[in-house]
C-alpha cells in the first residue's frame, strides 16, 4: 500500500520513488521541511523547499483517503455485504471521486423515494421493467396492486423510483454524466428577484454565462460570494440533451413499453439525483481549483513582502501620518527599541509647519537618527513632501513604507505586550519603522490576511489557506535565518524545530542568563532536546560567537568537517572565512564520506564564502512623481513611477502616490501573451507605469507597462 502511495505521488510530482521515500521517511522521522531542503540534500537528491512540501501535502492527502478507505470499509462490513473482490478494489483505490462512487450504492441513506417504493413492494416489478423483455409491464404490475398502490400507473412510478436510484448509483451513469460536465459545463449566475438594489455590486454577474473551464478564479470566487451573501443563484450545468441521449444509449435497450419506463425512470434519474449531485461535484472542484489559485497569488505576494529588502539595523525615525490628530513620531534605535515619541501638526487644521519641523530637526540631530519611514496611508504623500524640505545635521534618507496591517498589530495582544505603556497610535508608528528595517521580523507578528496583498482571501478554504500562509512564513524565516540574540518569540516560532514553546523558552532563558555565547549553549535552553536542536541550530545566527560557524549556515554537525579542511590547510577556522584564496585551494571530493556528499559541501564552500549570507536585495530608496497628490491631478498619457502594491490573477495594483492605486491588467503588461503577472513584476518592485484610462467618479485608474522604459 505504501509502495503504492509512493509511486504516485513520484509520478505526480514527476520525481524518483527513492527521493519521494527518503523524504517521507525525514518527515517521519520528524524533521521539517526547511531542514530537509537545506540540511539533508544527499538523501532527497537536493529536492528544494517547494518539492518537499509538495511531497508532504501529497503524503498527508493520500493519509486522509487511508482513513476514508477504513471507514468504508467498516461500514459495508457492518451490513455484511464486504466481499473480498470489493475490499480488494476499495483497497486498490486511490481516487478520492471514484471511491465514493464505488461506496455510494452501500452508503447509509435517508428516505427516498425509491426506499418507499421498496416498502410497497415494488422492488420485483423494478427488476422486471428493467431487464426490458416485457413488452407489456402495465399487466405485469397488477399483481403489485393493494391499497398503498391502488393504480397500475402507481405501481410503474414506483418501479421507475427504484430504477432511477439504480441508474444513479452505477459507476459509469455517473462517469458519463461527469464526462458530459467536464467537456460542456457552463457556470451562470443570475440576481435573486428584488435583490437588485442591495446586490450592485455584483450587477456585471446579475445574467452571466460560460464555459466552466474558461472562468477565471477571481470570477467564481466573485460570483460564490454574491452567492454566499444571497445576491446571487449560481449554477453549473451541461449539455443535458447529449448527456441524456448517452445514458440512455447505455441503459435503455429496445423500443418495447418496458424500455420506454426505463427511459422514463432514466431521465428522472439524470434530472432529479445524478445531475445535482454532479453539480456539487463540479461545483467543489472548481471551488477548490479558484481556492488553490487565490492561495497560490496570495503565498507567492505574502513571500515577496516577507523577502523585501530590509534598511538593516539603523536608527530610524519613523512618522504615521495624518491631518486632524497629527503625525505621531517615534524614534528607534538599531534594535528597534522606542526611545521617544511624540506628535506634529504640519498639516491643516493647525498647520503649524515651524514647530514641526523643529521637532523633526531637533529628533534627528538628538537620535542619530539614518533614516525615516513614513507610512503610505492618510496624508502620506504631503508628509513625504514636508520631511524632504527639511535639512538635517546629517545624512537622512527618506522612505515610504507600506503600513497595511499595521493598525492590526497595534491592537492586537503581542503589540500590547510589548508595548503595554503605549497607545495603539504610538505601537503602529514604532510598527512602520521595525517595517522599514527588517520586514520580516515585524510582519511575522500580523496575521497574513490582513497585511493586504490577497485575492478574496475572505472566501477561500480557511484551513487551506492558513496552512499555505503558515508555510510560507517558515520557510521565509528560515531562508533567512535569525540573530538568536535579538530575534523575537514571535520570529523563533517559525524557525525549524521550535514553536511556540521553545521560542518562549529561548527568550526567557535569554533574559535570565544574557546573550547566547554560542549555538551549544543552546543545548541548555529547558525542553531543548537532541532533535529540536538539530532541526533549528543551522538557521540560527550568532553574530561575534567565538566560532564564526555559529554565525553561518553551515550545521554544527558538520563542523568538524571543517575543522578537517582548516587542520589539512594548516590554519583556524576564522581564517577561511571570507578567503576566497585559501578557500579555493580545498579540493572538496577530498571531504566526501557516507553521509556527506557533493551538495553539503557546495553549501559549506558558499557559506566559508559568504558566512550568513542573505537571500535579500538591497533596499532602494523611492520617490514619487512630484505634484501628484490625488486622482484629480492625473492625466492620461502620463509616465510616472510607482511601487507594485498587489498582484492577482488579472493584474497588478500599482500605487502611484495617491489614495488609489491603479489597475495594470495582464493584457497591459507586455507586447506578448501573459499568463501570470508574477512573470513581469514582483510585489514591492519600483516600475514606471503610464496612465491608459482614468474614470474619476469611480476612482479607477488603468496602467500600462507597455512602451515603457523601465531604466
């Protein structure tokens, strides 16, 4: 059966079975996705994070139709009718749809008509009818008559019940009514009468129609909420004139009276059991299909911004903006702790411009503050402008940093944990700034939904995505590693091999016994086991550790390998850091054991090159075209940068300096077919878009990268 599982999932994923076994037997064994991807390369045959996890979903699938397989299998034993040809095909079944069409004719039912019919009696005329040899089934069901079937026509239609049930429930009625969905199926939506008003907008769905296959996710995930919110009747349905000449092809044979009732009972079948239940097939399926594509924009946007470029550990003053209550200001140091906070007025009602900029002035100078952070939310751009006319004692550079799910973290119960002191004005500012210099380490602490960059992420599968979100997270985390001095609980709960527990432990271990000296003092941190520590040690960073591998991705169980090198090279360890000259003097075939192979040690020579090495870009700094503060000040025609804010299936959001972004669709992005915006841009990238449309009363503004230059 395993041998089975691991089989498929090879061929699914198109790779080696022994690759897909050693895999599943790590996560056996324990170890987490992160770690097999980057520790464990020799056993999987250097499969990355992404096919790690594809085999780890695969595994955990094929576990759930395990369970689904004994529960049936229980159930159709308990009525005695468990045969040892139809155990044998439950267990060779590894088809989820099929399955369930194999246990539907044993499955518990509630009663239906055709068990009424049953009761009456019926059930021998039903198998008469349905062997089509009476030509005159009327005379066959007087004997049938009695004071629940008083008519003869009483009797038919309660045969025609039963045969309906029997068509239903066969395997291949229901293949070919599934054949006929999967060739010709069209989704429409129409509004529910005297809704019209309330549903607006969903007014472009109020009488839509087509092709199942061809209606992209965001649409029927648009059209499943209208649904959901009882707007809108959504349906799936094919050409049900083909499918009912198929089915009757294969059940009815003959043109007698008798086959004439089975085309009867046939149709009822197709029309009152089989399609509807077809349909809530369909209608899963590419519910789950237009979940799985949401989640996948959604992930791919979550890792780009978790992957932005941070500023790096540098004293940062940063401002939330805003006209009425002010701009709250806060200064950071290079950890990120507060060290002060206060309110400017500089926009109107007060408008009081000198006091102001004297704060700001007086803050930086105070501070030693590098850089400032300024939230792109209410007055963001007249802030920007205000900032950047002021003259500082030093060089201060200026950046405007997304604060979508800033003003959730600073409500939420971490934010009030850290800073109990301080209102939720001061914890969003002190948010934007931590943003602005390590966006990974701030944003693990918001829910992933609400930092902005889904795709009706509202009305997917809530587990699925959580799963996928969580995901993504680890492996962000990890792929960066963290300072095991400074990082947070919230940040150490990602990384391999710890959670929630031992992050609190390591923290609190931490501030009772001063900064880790190495990654072995780990060891003593309380319920750090053997295999917790394996699986996290190598993404943990100690920067001026006494061993420059503990501030590496190189594991500790491979530090004696390099030892070796640095004993056979007659140096210490600290001398191969960084030393190109020395390093490419090691012939490393020389270091190949059973366990350790070529792949362990090409990482181990990039991480003596690059020690820490961090898959993030630099960061850049950004401005905005001047003059443009609200939609009123566009025209189209116009060439002006802007920073990619969203992507979906359909486009990408750009924000252009002003309260709305604008819409660049995936038919504006090159001079060629696209079938993913993720192929042109990247969430966060800088782009030069030009204005193609502009409808102001609706604020919608449509982009184009087409013809223009990106240098």
């Amino acid at each position: 059966m395993q041998n089975k599982i691991i089989d498929l999932i090879a061929l699914n994923l198109g790779l080696n079975t022994t690759q897909v076994l050693n895999t599943i037997n790590l996560l056996n064994e324990g170890a987490t996705v992160p770690f097999i991807s980057r520790y464990r390369k020799e056993r999987t045959g250097s499969l990355d994070e992404v096919q790690v996890l594809q085999i780890k979903e695969q595994n955990d699938k094929y576990a759930e139709l395990a369970k689904r397989k004994e529960t049936i299998l229980k159930t159709i034993n308990e009525q005695e009718q468990l045969t040892p040809d139809l155990k044998k095909r439950i267990e060779d079944c590894f088809d989820s749809v099929e399955l369930e069409d194999i246990y539907l004719p044993y499955k518990p039912k509630r009663r239906t008509k055709a068990t009424i019919a049953r009761e009456k009696g019926l059930e021998p005329l039903a198998k008469i009818v349905m062997k089509q040899l009476e030509r005159d089934p009327e005379y066959r069901a007087n004997p049938f008559l009695n004071d629940e079937v008083p008519a003869v026509e009483d009797a038919l239609s309660g045969a025609r019940d039963i045969i309906a049930e029997w068509v239903s429930e066969n395997e291949r009625a229901r293949n070919i009514v599934r054949k006929g969905f999967d060739l010709g199926a069209y989704i429409s939506s129409k509004v529910i009468k005297g809704k019209e008003e309330e549903a607006a907008k969903y007014r472009d769905y109020f009488d839509w129609s087509e092709p199942l296959k061809k209606c992209p996710s965001h649409r029927l995930l648009a059209m499943r909420r209208g649904e959901n919110e009882g707007f809108l009747r959504v349906s799936i349905s094919p050409n049900e004139e083909r499918v009912l000449e198929n089915l009757e092809r294969f059940f009815v044979k003959g043109n007698n009276d008798s086959s004439q009732q089975v085309a009867l009972a046939v149709k009822d079948s197709l029309k009152r059991l089989i399609q509807p239940s077809i349909e809530t097939e369909f209608a899963k399926l590419s519910k789950e299909k237009a979940d799985a594509e949401a989640i996948n924009v959604f992930t791919e946007n979550l890792k780009q911004l978790l992957l932005a470029p941070p500023l790096g550990q540098k004293r940062t003053l940063a401002i939330d903006p805003g006209y009425r209550t002010g701009c709250k200001v806060v200064c950071l140091d290079e950890q990120g702790n507060l060290l002060h906070n206060e309110n400017i007025y500089p926009h109107k009602p007060q408008e009081e411009k000198k006091m102001a900029a004297k704060k700001v002035s007086s803050m930086v100078e105070m501070y030693q503050i590098d850089a400032i952070a300024i939230g792109n939310g209410t007055a963001s751009r007249e802030t920007e402008a205000f900032i950047k006319k002021l003259r500082y004692n030093r060089e201060v550079r200026v950046y405007v940093v997304s604060e979508d799910g800033a003003s959730v973290y600073s409500a939420s119960s971490v934010a009030r944990q850290e800073f109990p002191q301080y209102d939720v004005t001061v914890r969003g500012a002190i948010s934007i700034g931590r943003r602005l210099m390590d966006p990974l380490a701030e944003l693990v602490k918001i829910d992933p939904k609400s930092i902005g960059v889904g795709q009706y992420q509202h009305d997917v599968d809530q587990k699925q995505l959580k799963n996928s979100l969580d995901s993504v997270v680890e492996l962000s985390v990890n792929a960066v590693g963290v300072n095991l001095n400074t990082a947070s609980k919230h940040l150490l709960t990602y990384i391999s091999g710890l959670g929630p527990q031992l992050a609190e432990n390591i923290t609190t271990y931490r501030k009772e016994n001063g900064m880790f000296e190495s990654r072995d003092s780990l060891k003593k941190v309380p319920r750090m086991g053997p295999k917790a520590f394996e699986q996290a040690a190598g993404f943990l960073r100690i920067p001026d550790a006494k061993n420059p591998l503990d501030n590496s991705g190189v594991h500790p169980e491979s530090y004696k390998i390099v030892s070796k090198i640095a004993k056979d090279l007659k140096c210490e360890v600290k001398d191969l850091i960084r030393n190109e000259e020395l390093i490419s003097k090691i012939d490393f075939k020389n270091y190949v054991t059973a366990e350790v192979g070529l792949p362990t040690l090409t990482d181990i020579k990039n991480e003596l090159l690059k020690p820490g090495r961090d898959p993030r870009k630099p960061i850049k700094v950004f401005e905005f075209a001047d003059g443009i503060f609200n939609i009123t000040d566009l025209q189209v025609g116009m060439v002006l940068p802007g920073i990619v804010n969203n992507i979906t299936k359909f486009g990408a959001f750009v924000d252009v300096g002003i309260k709305e972004s604008g819409l660049i669709h995936v038919s504006e992005m090159a001079d060629r077919f696209i079938s993913d915006p993720n192929e042109i841009v990247k969430l966060h990238e800088h782009v030069k878009v030009r204005v193609k449309e502009l409808d102001i009363p609706r604020k919608r503004i449509q982009l184009s990268l087409k013809g223009v230059d990106q240098e």
